[in-house]
C-alpha cells in the first residue's frame, strides 16, 4: 500500500522537523510527502532534501495581503494538486506542520 502525506507548512520550521522527523524515522517506508509552503518567510525545500524520503516541495507564492485580499489561502488548491500529481496512492493522510 501506497501512502500519500500531505503536509501543509507555514513559517514553522522548528515545528514541522518534528513532524518530518517521525516520518524519517516511521517504520513504515512506502509513501510519499508532498509537502505544501503556503507562501512562507522561511523555506524548508533545501531542508526537505535532507531527508531520505520521497517527496515533492509545493510553493504558493502566496503572500499575507493576497490572503487577506481573498479572505482566504490557496493552499487548498496546492493541496489538490498534489493529489493529482500523487493519484496512484492507496491511502492520504493530511499533517499540519505541527503535528
């Protein structure tokens, strides 16, 4: 079984390690993390390198006053697109970079 992670992250970088860690170290082995920058100040996509899993780095370019202009994110557009991109996996499980 394949498994898709989701995970959304936003000018956490301390925080989303831990999530990145557990998935380092999970004893389960085959998924794959699509790993979503909502427009963040601070990049994780070199750090996302150094881990020795699969993933995909996914940057909004969304800024705070686009968000605030639209009421909202378009994260939830990079978040279907990377199902799309993913879609042969069995199982999706979505992580906050706080989890």
């Amino acid at each position: 079984m394949r498994i898709l992670v989701l995970l959304a992250y936003y000018n956490r970088p301390k925080m989303v390690h831990n999530a990145l860690r557990s998935l380092r170290d999970s004893t389960y082995k085959n998924f794959h993390v699509a790993f979503i920058d909502d427009g963040s100040d601070v990049s994780m996509e070199q750090e996302l390198k150094k881990y020795p899993f699969d993933s995909t780095y996914y940057y909004t370019g969304d800024t705070l006053e686009g968000k605030l202009a639209r009421g909202g994110s378009i994260l939830g557009c990079y978040l279907n697109k990377a199902l799309m991109d993913n879609k042969d996996a069995d199982l999706v499980v979505i992580l906050c970079d706080d989890d």
